[in-house]
C-alpha cells in the first residue's frame, strides 16, 4: 500500500502536468516508469471536459519530495510542482 504522506507536509504530491489527451498522459506516465518513477494518472472532470492529470505521490518527506522533483527535472518534466493531491 502507499505510505500516508508526511505530517504537516501540505503538499505531498508532486504534479507532472494535465493533458487533455489521455494517450499524451499515459505517455508521460510510461515514460517516467521506464525512469523508475511511480506515477498515477488520474480522470478529472471540469465544467463539462475531462482532463488527465499525472502526479507523483504522496512522498513522506521533505527530503523524499525534493529528491523525486530533481529526478522528475532531470526527465524533462520541468514544470513539475508541489500539490495537495
């Protein structure tokens, strides 16, 4: 199971990105797994549009979240950010 994210770390999640294209997600998620990142795709809906959003998370720490930000950089993702969830 996935560890529960860190006490009193409000934002434990790191986003990748939002795609309006589900293969576009799901590309970016192989291409992190084959990197050796975990990611999760998930199906949102807004004002009538699905969207896909592909997060990283929920880290435990604050030396975790800073250590998967740098490899998600390093991957070409470098508009990553910190989320709530």
């Amino acid at each position: 199971t996935t560890p529960p994210p860190a006490p009193g770390l409000r934002r434990a999640f790191i986003q990748i990105g939002i795609f309006s294209v589900e293969n576009n997600a799901l590309g970016t998620a192989d291409r992190l797994r084959s990197a050796g990142i975990l990611p999760t795709v998930l199906t949102q809906t807004s004002q009538d549009r699905t969207f896909w959003r592909v997060i990283i998370g929920p880290t435990t720490s604050e030396n975790e979240r800073s250590e998967l930000l740098s490899q998600v950089n390093s991957q070409g993702f470098e508009d990553a950010y910190f989320v709530t969830n």
